[in-house]
C-alpha cells in the first residue's frame, strides 16, 4: 500500500505474508491460461486475480473502519448482502495449498469454493475506496459515475458501498501533499488497470483495440530490449 497514507491502510504481519500466495500462484494461473487456452486456465487466472483484488479491497476497508469508527460494514467488506465463507486472508493462504496438495481434476470446483466475488467489480471499490479518500462529495461521485460507465459497473451497488466508503473516510485529515502523492499512486495503478482491461478485451470493448492493425503496430512501437 502506498506509504504515504499509512493513517488509511496499514497490514499486519499475516495479511503481508497472505499475500505472497496469490500472487506467487498468479504466475502459474496466468501461465495456465496463456499456455493451454483452457476453460481451466481461464478460470485460474481470472480467479487468482479475483483473490488479490479481494484482498487488497478488504485491507483498505478494514484500516478505514479502524479510523472512520462505522460499525455496519459487513456488506461492503464482503461486497455482498450474505457473509462469505472466509476471509481474502484465509482465501489467500488456502492458494498454495491448492495447487500444490490438490490434483488437478479437483482445481476447477476448488477455484468454484474460494467464493470470490468478480474481480471488475473488486476494482471498481478499490478506485471508489481511493478517490473517495482524496476528493471532496461532489467530485468524488463524477468521477465514480465515469469510472462506472467506463468499466460496465453496477451503478446500484455503489449507491450501497458509496455512502458507506464516505462514512468511513469522514475523520481523516490529509495533508495536501499525501494526497498528491496517493493521487500519484492512483493515476500509475490506473493507467496499469486499463491497459490491462484492454488486453482483456471484455470490459473495455473499444473497436481500435480490436483491429488487427493495432496488433501490427504494437510490437514496432515497442523500444529494443538491446
């Protein structure tokens, strides 16, 4: 998590560590998918991804429900009406344990129990979470209803975490230039989200991303290694 706004998110010793699984087990899902085109690869990758957003997610809530003192989060930490069956923390470590214990007939329904919600939505609450923290009401809420249109979101469930997210965020004071610089952090995971999305080429359905001449010309803009 960005330094600069350690009042806003801070982790402890497990949940540092809990991330080591997924994203380690990222590179194998990823390689799954990209290597055998798979409707299990697919899920592996997008499953793994699933649990890294998820836990990031429940990191931010969790230090702003320590600051803001609002006791009713429980929908917003599991981004669903009815509790999960455990946390991204117990998620995130049952991952190596998965993949290395399971066979790999049993990975499809394992992926299935993990129980995680879809990672574009996941997103979505985090960038909610951040710009919520730095803007004022007002340009907070033009700024989610852009990224929402951008990125096919659920309007009505942000009308849910929104007020809440506000509620949570409403004690803390940052200075100007921790807000500068957490906009900073936000603007560079952004650009690395969309170019993402783009990649994914489901989210962001944008015809010039989908022409074979983009194709084409994305490997001669690309700098020598050497």
């Amino acid at each position: 998590m960005p330094q600069p706004c350690g009042e806003c998110f801070h982790m402890d010793s497990e949940t540092s560590t809990a991330f080591n699984h997924p994203f380690a087990a990222l590179g194998a899902g990823s390689a799954t998918w990209h290597g055998s085109h798979t409707s299990l690869g697919n899920q592996a990758d997008n499953e793994l991804i699933a649990v890294v957003a998820f836990l990031i997610h429940q990191v931010i809530v969790g230090g702003l429900a320590e600051t803001g003192g609002y006791l009713d989060i429980d929908q917003l930490i599991n981004l669903q009406a009815q509790p999960r069956q455990r946390t991204a923390v117990q998620t995130a470590s049952d991952i190596t344990s998965i993949l290395t214990s399971q066979d790999i007939s049993e990975w499809a329904q394992e992926f299935v129990d993990l129980d995680m919600p879809e990672y574009e939505s996941t997103f979505v609450v985090i960038v909610s979470s951040i710009i919520t923290i730095i803007f004022p009401d007002r340009d907070a809420t033009a700024l989610l209803t852009g990224i929402i249109n951008l990125f096919r979101g659920n309007p009505e469930e942000l009308s849910i975490y929104l007020p809440i997210l506000r509620a949570l965020s409403v004690n803390l004071n940052l200075s100007d230039e921790k807000k500068f610089v957490l906009i900073r952090h936000l603007l560079g995971m952004a650009c690395k989200m969309v170019f993402a999305f783009l990649w994914q080429e489901k989210v962001l359905q944008i015809d010039l991303f989908l022409q074979p001449s983009t194709n084409e010309l994305g490997p001669k803009i690309i700098p020598p290694l050497v």
